[in-house]
C-alpha cells in the first residue's frame, strides 16, 4: 500500500513525501511562491536523491491532469477513483445500453437527483471541460464525476438505469 506523510514547512510550503507500492520514494514540496519540487531517492538509500524537478504552478497543474488521467485514460481503466478528504473523483466509462446515452446532463437532473456534478466528458476526438446542462450523454465517453462517495454511487446508477 501507498503511504502518504504530509509536512507543513513554515515559510517555505508543504512536504508530501509517497513511498510507493513499488518501494520508490517521492519527496513533492510545494511551495508558497507557486513551485514544485519533485525529488526522487533511490531505491537502496532512501536517503540518498536522485534527481529533481521543479515545476512552476502551471506546469505542475497540467502535468497533474496528465498523472490524473485527464489527457489520456489508459484503455484497461473504465473506472477510476479518487479520493479528495470527503470528495471523490470517478472517470466513469458509458457503456452500451446505459439509459443515459443521448439525453442531457440537465434532462437527467443528475445534480438535483445526486448532488454529484459532472466536470469533464472525454469522448475519443474531444475534451469538453465543465460541461454545460445541456451536454449530450455519449455511448462510450468518460465522464469525470466529483462528489461524495454516495452521490458519485448514485450518479453511476443513475447514468445506467436513468433512475434511482
């Protein structure tokens, strides 16, 4: 299991340290200016870094989105989950038969019904980012769906069977 430490650096920023499953050590500082340093360790010393990168905070926001799966979203995940304290992001896959395919975000009422939002749909030419109410559901998008855990379980449901 992955293990994330948060340290809070006064005056320079905030320290996240990820040692992975895989045994690498990743040290993210973010500092208050805006930058980001990214500093790996080896793996034999987890003392020892073995290169860093710093970031100002528009390439680390876009290289997120990419870590992210916001540019690309590899074939083998139709489902993916995030976590943010008590919010969560899913990329949810709209297979075939699902109630949802050619109706709007609106006509669903998915907010109203769920609480969940929809802020991004990526079809295979496309990227729409915070779509509009009246974005049509499309057979084979990925939505990107925030929410609560139940509300983001509940849109699910809802893009499927087009009820709760």
């Amino acid at each position: 299991m992955s293990l994330i430490k948060e340290t809070d650096l006064p005056g320079i920023g905030r320290k996240f340290q990820v040692n992975t499953r895989s045994g690498d050590k990743l040290v993210i500082v973010i500092h208050d200016d805006g930058r980001r340093e990214i500093h790996h360790f080896d793996y034999d010393d987890p003392e020892e870094s073995i290169s860093m990168v710093t970031l100002d905070d528009n390439e680390a926001r876009r290289v997120s989105g990419i870590i992210g799966g916001m540019a690309y979203l590899p074939k083998a995940l139709e489902s993916v989950e995030v976590a943010f304290d008590n919010m969560v992001f899913e990329w949810y896959k709209v297979e075939s038969g699902a109630k949802a395919i050619g109706k709007t975000i609106v006509e669903l009422q998915i907010r109203k019904k769920t609480g969940a939002m929809i802020i991004a749909i990526i079809k295979k030419d496309e990227k729409i980012i915070n779509p509009g109410p009246n974005q049509v559901i499309a057979e084979g998008a990925t939505l990107v769906v925030i929410g609560e855990r139940k509300q983001v379980k509940a849109c699910k449901e809802l893009l499927l069977n087009g009820s709760l």
